[in-house]
C-alpha cells in the first residue's frame, strides 16, 4: 500500500509538470504581444476596442482576408475604418491590395499604424514592412543611414583605418538596434498646423521597446500627401493623410499610437475620437485588422476552451492513465539472486577467451610438452635429450602403431605452424597417457 501511495504522489506530480508544459509559457520569459483586439496587455488593442464600444460605436474584429470587405452584408458601403497595424504577421495577397483600395475609393477610411519612428517589440525587426506601406498608401519609405551622399561625395576617398572604423561602428549600430532597451522610450506626437483630426491634441505618445531607426518618407508623384504632425525629438513628420476617390487614407508613423499602454496617455485618445468621429458614418463601424496579425477564424481560442469536449476528453485521458500507472504496473521488480559461477563455468570461459587470442599451431606444442612432461613423470621416458621418444611408444605393447603416427603428424604440424585439431589430439594424449599407466 506504501508503494502505491508514493506512485499515485508521483503521477500527480507528473501530470502537473504535464499542465506547465502545456501552457506553453516559461516563467520570467518574455512574450511579444501583437496588436490585436485580443490581446489585454500592454501591445493589444483591446482597450481601443472596449472603449470605442463603450461609446456606443460599433467595432468589428476582422479576421478574414479583405478581398471579402466588398462581399459583407453586415457593414454599409460607405462610413467605415479600418485600423491596421504594420508590420504584419501575415503576408498580404495580391487580390487584397486591389480590393482595399476600391473599398477605399468608395467612401471608406484606411488608419495605417506604421511602426516607423517607433519600435514596439512586435516590430522589432525593423520596418522591413515598405512595399506593403507603398502598396496600401503610396507612400514610398528609404532608411537614413549614417551620413550623407554629398558629404561622402565631398570628402577624401576611405583609407583603409577608415574603413574599418565604419565596419566597427555598423556592427555597434547592429548591436544596439537588436538589444532591447532597458526602460520603454517615448516618442512624442505634435501637430503641425490646426485640423480636424488634431482638433483638443496637444501631444500624443508612443512608445519604443527597441531603439528607433531613423527614415525618410517620400511623397508620391501621382497624389498629394498633407503632412498634420511631427516628432518632437527629431522633427521628422509621423502623420500623413490622403485622398484616395471618395475615401481617406491616414497614415501614422507611430505603430503604438493606440496600444493599451498608450492610449491612456497625453492626447492619444483624443486623437483616436476625433479620426472616428470624421470617419465613421451613422452606421458605420470601426474594423480592426486582427487576421493580418495572426488572429484569424481558423482558429478561435476563447472557443476551443470552452468546448465541454475538451475537459471530457482530458478527463478519460486521465482516468485511463492513472489506472494504469496505479493498476497495472509492477512497483517492484523480483529480486533475482546470482550463484557464484561454478569451476566449469570458469573453465569454459578462460577456454573461450584463449581460443579466440591463441594460434591452434601455438597451443598444440603447449600441449605436446605438457604430454612428454608428464610421461617423463610416469615412465621415465619422455625424451631426456629434448627430442619426442618416439621409438620407445612405437614399441610399446600397450599402445596402438596407428595411434602413435598419429600424434606424430600431428607433432611435426604444429612445429610448422599448420592448424591442428586440438580436441582430437588431446582425446589422443588423454588416451595414451591412461594406456601406459594402466
């Protein structure tokens, strides 16, 4: 009964060392949360959501591709926005971008969250995300590096001191840009000039987990770009907007804009209310792109758990293997005592372990002077002068002629190294030997 108690407190241990691993998250680690209405920490947006919904404006979580924005009965044709972040976590199709585009044209609004003059820990690689801006904006993006064409045209050709201190300083920039910061940095909005948008804005904070990469946005050639704000701290422009047909299409160079940490603060909300209010129509709504960040109705979490299914199945699971564990498993082995090895055991042994290192030639003249040893002992002929007494066994009466020839074929095989059956000639030598005691 002991037995069993200590192996049901092991099983018990094991199954909640199973339930740790199962919840797939590793104590102190960190988790990168995506912009999505799921999330409630401090990357998602459910805040936005929940607020905006609280307001009494309708919000929809879009986890379909948007080729299927024209196709749904649920939203009107025009008044509507669609909030999306980049980068994103799922490549955009082809037939999306047309498809988004003449949603747009029709009378419809684009936010698009760029994680530009920010680096949240979800856009930490970096916006490598610049033909998707192009594509959905127009807006072309180039990166500032360190130092000017012009000034690298003006100035002296690299010796090679020089060269290598720029291959010093790119590795500590690429070293700096994938640390994360210790403390969150702030980046601060400001608008430019009054407008609607920024109508009640002072500032706007966003926040960056990883140091900011410095770019230049580049107006298109076929459209008009009015810039509505800037970054504080380095005066780069972070807000755009656009008119594309009848709609509009906002773009922001801060992705965090309205993230749960952010939105609480300065004027984020403000600015959120105000694009809302200008944007969505009586009946319109507010669609957050959530399929694009993973979040899409293949698979719905909050559903599979509160499937009764799951817990039944775990539960049977369970059942069947704490009956096993419990029931029909052996607790304690047999103890199995050994017998020290006998004398034969011994013998076949070392006999195995010599015959498979000794020559038979080697041992057959081992055995031909233990035999002429012993006869030496026994009848005082066993060859005193160092040769065999082959003449006094051919004449002996006990022993038979074709016996001795025998065992001296056998003799001159092993003194010439030719392969001897050792088994036959001590059978013989055991024989001859019993014949002349006898």
């Amino acid at each position: 009964m002991h037995e069993r108690l200590i192996t049901l407190g092991c099983a018990l241990a094991a199954l909640l060392v199973c339930a740790t691993l199962f919840r797939g998250e590793v104590p102190g680690a960190h988790r990168v949360v995506r912009p999505t209405t799921a999330e409630r920490e401090g990357n998602g947006l459910m805040g936005a959501m929940t607020w905006l919904r609280g307001e009494g404006i309708r919000t929809v979580s879009l986890r379909e591709r948007f080729d299927t924005l024209a196709a749904r009965r649920d939203l009107p044709a025009t008044g509507n926005l669609l909030i999306l972040t980049l980068p994103i976590a799922i490549p955009l199709r082809t037939t999306e971008l047309s498809a988004v585009n003449a949603w747009v044209r029709s009378g419809n609004t684009l936010l698009v969250l760029a994680a530009l003059s920010d680096r949240p820990d979800w856009g930490r690689s970096g916006p490598m995300f610049h033909s998707d801006l192009q594509a959905l904006t127009g807006l072309d993006v180039e990166a500032v590096r360190a130092g000017s064409a012009n000034a690298q045209s003006d100035a002296a050709p690299d010796t090679a001191a020089d060269a290598d201190h720029k291959a010093s300083d790119a590795g500590a920039q690429l070293l700096e840009a994938t640390r994360a910061l210790a403390q969150p940095r702030p980046g601060t909005l400001v608008p430019n000039r009054p407008h609607a948008y920024l109508r009640g804005v002072a500032t706007a904070t966003a926040w960056s987990d990883y140091a900011p990469h410095a770019w230049t946005v580049t107006i298109p050639r076929n459209g008009f770009v009015l810039s509505l704000a800037h970054e504080r701290e380095n005066s780069a422009d972070v807000l755009w907007v656009r008119t594309q047909g009848a709609g509009t299409t906002i773009v922001s160079g801060f992705g965090s804009l309205f993230s749960n940490r952010a939105l609480g603060l300065a004027d984020n909300a403000r600015l959120l209310a105000n694009i809302v209010a200008n944007a969505v129509g009586p009946a319109g709504a507010v669609l957050f792109d959530d399929e694009h960040q993973g979040l899409t109705t293949a698979y719905d979490p909050a559903k599979f758990y509160r499937d009764p299914r799951l817990y039944a199945t775990l539960g049977v699971l369970g059942a069947l293997w704490f009956t096993w564990v419990l029931g029909g498993t052996r607790l304690r082995l047999p103890q199995t005592r050994r017998n020290a090895p006998r004398e034969v055991e011994l013998v076949r042994a070392t006999g195995g372990f010599l015959a498979r290192v000794l020559r038979p030639a080697t041992a057959a003249r081992r055995m031909f002077e233990h035999f002429f040893s012993r006869l030496r002992a026994l009848t005082r002929h066993g060859g005193e002068d160092g040769n065999p007494p082959w003449e006094w066994l051919e004449q002996h009466p006990r022993l038979a002629r074709e016996d001795v020839l025998q065992l001296k074929e056998w003799y001159a095989g092993a003194y010439s190294d030719q392969r001897v059956p050792l088994a036959r000639l001590h059978n013989l030598m055991v024989r001859t030997q019993r014949r002349l005691a006898a």
